[in-house]
C-alpha cells in the first residue's frame, strides 16, 4: 500500500484504523473519508455538501488535482488503496503488475475532463 501513496499517508491512514486486517476489511468509500469526520457529521446534521476526501488528501496525485477533479481522483485512490491493503494483508506481498495498473487509473483520473 505505501508503493501505491506513500510511507506517510499509508502510515497515517494505518494509524487512524488501528490495524492491517481492519484496513482490510474497510470499504474504499470508508477509506475515501477517513479522517474527515468533523465534515461528515456536518454533512449529515446540517445538509451541507459531503467530504470528498480525508487523510488521502495529502496523497500528491489529489492535493494537486484540479479542484473538480479531486473528487473523481480521491475516489479513484481510495478504492485502489482498499484494494493494496487486502493484496498486503492476505497475500503479504506486493503485487507489481496491481501496482502499475493502479498508478495509471490514478493518473488518468486526474488527467480526465
């Protein structure tokens, strides 16, 4: 998973969950907004707009996405992370072919209009 976005956001999203079978177990839209808290409860009490993104945020492919485009390309990582992390856990070794399928859907989701 930190070949996909890095040691810090993969550290970071680590530590928010706890462990790697409960990031594992976590569905990508979970992972797409963890750490956004404050904003998902806004969202759910107030009716204000949805958090896009959380921690993955700090992920240089979503931070320096064009504004409109940051939703698709948060997404787009947090379920190719989802996807890394159960490769990690129940497999425990990297998969370089998933790894460069990955970086490409991620760059592409960027790079659409």
């Amino acid at each position: 998973m930190s070949a996909l976005c890095g040691p810090l956001v993969s550290a970071r999203l680590l530590a928010r969950v706890g462990s790697r079978s409960q990031l594992a177990r976590m569905p990508a839209a979970s992972l797409q907004v963890l750490g956004a808290g404050p904003s998902l409860f806004a969202h759910l009490s107030s009716g204000s707009d949805p958090p896009k993104h959380g921690i993955i945020y700090q992920y240089k492919g979503v931070r320096h996405a064009k504004r409109q485009l940051r939703g698709r390309v948060s997404r787009v990582l947090a379920c190719q992370l989802a996807t890394a992390a159960r490769i990690d856990y129940y497999r425990g070794a990297a998969d370089e072919e998933f790894l460069r399928k990955a970086s490409e859907k991620i760059t592409l989701a960027g790079k659409l209009a």
